[in-house]
C-alpha cells in the first residue's frame, strides 16, 4: 500500500502494533475492526463520487443543455427513419408514375435530406449553436 492515504496507512500499523501488543487472540477483532473502518472510508469515498456527478448533471439540466443520456431506446434512436423508409415506398411509387426516374431521384434526394436534418438535430455542434447566447449587435438599441 502505497502513501495515497496517510491516514488509512497509519490505522493499519496501529492495527499490526496493536496484534503484536495483544497477541493473536484479539486478531480478528482488530482484523473486523480494521475491515470496518476501511468500509466507512469506501462508503463516503463513493458518497462523493455520486454527490459530484449528480451535481454535474444538475448542472448541465440548469444550463438547458440535454443530459447525456447512458443508453438510448431503439424506437429513439432508428424510429424516424424506420418511419421514412416505410413511408418512402407509397412516395416512390407517386413520384415514378408522376415524372417517370426523374420524380423518382427528387423524392429520394427528400428523404435522404430530411433523414439528414434529423440527424445533424441531435449533433452536438447543432446543440452548441442553440445554446449560445445572443450578442448584441452596435445596429441595435
């Protein structure tokens, strides 16, 4: 163990003086006493550890900005363009019959875009132009 807590490191050469005063009788009071006191220091360690980064999310709710989400949905991530590849096929079929290849390269050239814009949505670089605040121009009064 290296010197990362002094303090932790102290309790322990007390608890292996306090072995070689008492004797191995008492080992394994001292032993479960020693296993307490490094339980309590685990506990508080990882009591700040979630107190901060509740904190942080918090925070970056305060801010607007959307929590970073740990695991999205299926229907979240793929729903939008599951829905516009079924809804590609009636619109192909229209565009075809309407302007022949033609109709049919503009509807494709829709749903890719559209497909595209909701993508680029979620980016974070169109969440960090949102998030901006407005500068005042020298124009206004």
């Amino acid at each position: 163990m290296e010197a990362r807590d002094p303090e932790l490191k102290k309790e322990l050469d007390a608890t292996l003086q306090a072995r070689r005063e008492l004797g191995p009788e008492y080992e394994s009071a001292l032993i479960e006493s020693f296993l307490e006191k490094l339980d309590q220091r685990l506990d508080h360690t990882t009591d700040r550890r979630v107190r901060r980064q509740l904190a942080e999310q918090q925070m970056v709710v305060a801010r607007g900005a959307r929590p970073p989400s740990t695991e999205e949905s299926f229907a979240e991530r793929y729903g939008f363009g599951i829905i516009s590849l079924v809804l590609a096929i009636p619109l192909s079929a229209i565009a075809v019959v309407q302007a022949d290849f033609a109709g049919l390269c503009v509807a494709w050239l829709g749903i890719v875009g559209v497909n595209v814009a909701h993508v680029a949505d979620g980016m974070p670089w169109s969440r960090r132009r949102a998030d901006r605040p407005k500068q005042s121009s020298d124009w206004e009064d």
